[in-house]
C-alpha cells in the first residue's frame, strides 16, 4: 500500500523532506506540492502535481495525508484542516503558535477517536539520542541526576527574534528531555547575557532531575548539539558524529555542520519512514504526538510570559488525557 503524500511549504526544510520522500521512504509517494512561490513547488515536487492553495491539496482525494513544512504560523491551521478530513498529517514543529490552538487541535483529534497527527521533533529517531533513551530506560547508570544540554547555531537566522530563543530552540530540549525521562517539567530559571544570546536554562522535572541547556544562536563556528545524563553510576553522553579529520599547519581540526538538516539527516529520515509505517499499519511509533506538541508549546509560551516576571517560573501543566497514554 504506496500512501500519497502531499507536502504543504518547499523552503530548506521542505526540499528536503520532498527529497526524502521521493528517495528515502520505501511505501510513500510525493503525490503533491504546495508552496507560495510557485518555482520552489515546482523544484520540489520534480513533476508532481503542485497546488497553489493548501487547503486545496488537503482535501484532494488524490492525497492520502499531509507533510506540514510551512511557515510556524500556518501549522495550526493546516493541521486543523487535516484532521477535519481525516488525513495523517506530520507537521513539523511547533504544533501552533500558541497552547490555545495547540489544545484545540489536541480537543479535536480526541473527537475524532484516532490518532492522526505526529508533530516534527525528530530528535527522537536520532541514533545518538537513542542512544541515550536506551541506557536510561535499562537503567545501566542507575538513577539520572541531571542532565546537561548544548544548542548551539553558527548564526541566528535573520527572522529569528525576539524570543523564538526559546520558541523556536529551546522547544527541541524541552521534548527530547521529557522523551529522555518519561517525566515532565517543573520549575524553570532562565540566566542570560546583556545582550539577551546565550542563554542558560536551568529546570527541575517532577522527580526532581536537574537539566540544565545552553542555548546560544551565534556560537559563530557550526551547528552543535550535545547532551549527557549523569546518573548514580555513570555518565552516558551523545557520541561525536562522524566527522572529516584535518591535519594541517601544526594543527588537528574536525568540521562541524552548518546547519541542523546535515546533522539530523538520518533522524528525518527515519521519522518519516516511522510515520509512512503507522499509517499503514495503524501501530503507534516513538514519535511526538499533539499532546506532545501541546506540552512544548505550552512550557514554552509560560516561560515567554513569566521570564521578565519571575526568576524561579513554576510551570501549570494539566494531567495527560488517556488517549494519549
């Protein structure tokens, strides 16, 4: 059964998700394109029918269900109409710009008795995070004590403002740490520079864990991630990528990506392989689900709003509904 997916935005992060749909993803077919700019639609979709409006290609009956990889403030909308049809939908992060319409759309899914959307933190399917999962769930370093985050960018994009830091950044932390735990977040203090980049997140989860995140958009040298769980009897930590090794001028240097796309390349892949693979065979996947997508938002939007307020911020979570346990 070969599901025909329609994608909604083909920029950087779009191109890519329509490339590994057409090479990476056995039982899927990029069916459709749908972008502002009917020229990148048209790179994207490489002689696949293109649509100008995306509602449109949501409800075609020639798609079987939606890639979401669109500007944030279109995802609330695109997802709300997905499920409206009942069409799986991936959308990548953040579910909505707002808990509001995050909820709502979790309200919504839940009306529909089923399970149909996935949102993008593909950090979960990366080898090395995996990693990670694997050694605490064995429990091999006993119980975690803390946990260390870095997040660091090259450059902040140029619409990057403001406090997407933390709405756009940060978010990826607060999902793979809830992932990573099993556990929510409780308490949150946020220390930072004058000029407001970099950050650095210190939280408490329910069970009394200490994570603590860098957060730095202009590091100026690559695209790095990194974490590590200390636990009462080890440390495990994110291995090194794979990485050119240059010798030259009495020095040792490894190379950094510039970007996240070449440093989670395999991880989106395998995230949309999953995705392919439960619509087809109805079982569930290791992926963020909206309530996920609600939580991040949510955690985020109250840390926005109380940061200037409050040193100490006491996060207000509501209880997981069981449709989603």
């Amino acid at each position: 059964m070969s599901i025909a997916v329609g994608l909604v935005g083909a920029g950087v992060m779009g191109s890519e998700h329509a490339r590994i749909l057409r090479e990476d993803t056995p039982g899927a077919k990029l069916a459709g394109v749908c972008d502002a700019d009917p020229q990148k639609a048209d790179a994207a979709a490489c002689g696949s029918l293109t649509y100008s409006d995306p509602l449109e290609m949501i409800r075609s009956n020639n798609i079987d269900a939606v890639l979401i990889a669109s500007p944030d403030s279109t995802h609330a909308e695109l997802v709300m109409a997905c499920l409206e049809v009942g069409k799986p939908v991936l959308c990548e992060k953040p579910l909505a710009m707002t808990a509001q319409q995050a909820l709502a759309i979790v309200e919504l899914e839940m009306s529909k008795s089923r399970r149909l959307v996935q949102v993008g933190y593909m950090r979960r399917f990366d080898p090395a995070y995996q990693m990670l999962k694997h050694s605490f769930d064995s429990g091999e370093i006993g119980q975690p004590l803390i946990v260390h985050n870095i997040h660091r960018n090259p450059v902040a994009p140029e619409w990057m403002t403001g406090s997407m830091s933390i709405s756009n950044a940060f978010v990826h932390e607060i999902d793979i740490t809830r992932w990573l735990l099993n556990t929510e977040l409780s308490t949150i203090r946020i220390t930072t520079t004058r000029k407001g980049d970099p950050l650095v997140i210190e939280a408490c989860t329910n069970g009394g864990v200490i994570i603590t995140t860098e957060v730095n958009m202009n590091c100026q040298y690559g695209y790095h991630v990194h974490a590590e769980i200390v636990g009462e009897q080890g440390v495990v930590s994110l291995s090194s990528m794979p990485s050119k090794v240059i010798h030259k001028a009495g020095q040792r240097a490894l190379s950094y990506p510039s970007y996240w796309v070449s440093r989670f390349l395999e991880a989106y892949k395998e995230q949309t392989k999953a995705w392919i693979k439960t619509i087809q065979t109805g079982k569930p996947n290791a992926g963020a689900n909206a309530w996920d997508g609600y939580i991040t938002t949510a955690v985020a939007e109250q840390i926005i709003a109380d940061n200037n307020v409050s040193p100490l911020i006491h996060l207000s979570l509501p209880t997981c509904p069981s449709f989603y346990s």
